[in-house]
C-alpha cells in the first residue's frame, strides 16, 4: 500500500516486486501507472 503527499492510499502490484527490497518504510518512490478507455462510435439512425 503507498500513502500520497496528501495521505491518500493507493494499492498497487509492481512489476518487478524484488525492487520493494532495496526501499522502507517511509522512503519516498516513483510509480508510473496508465488506465486504457474503450469506445465504439456508430453514425445514428436518420429519424422520420
């Protein structure tokens, strides 16, 4: 579990988890993370 600057908590699975042990408790770290959005855009039916 990391805490941000403002004491939010954010869980999170690395992708290489034997670098969690060169850091402690306390020790300020870097994640990068993305999220993926997916859409489908049709043309509408004309309308009567």
């Amino acid at each position: 579990m990391l805490k941000g600057p403002e004491g939010n908590e954010f869980e999170v699975t690395p992708l290489h988890p034997e670098n969690l042990d060169k850091v402690k408790v306390g020790d300020v770290v870097v994640f990068t993370y993305s999220q993926a959005v997916a859409a489908s855009v049709e043309k509408a039916l004309a309308s009567k």
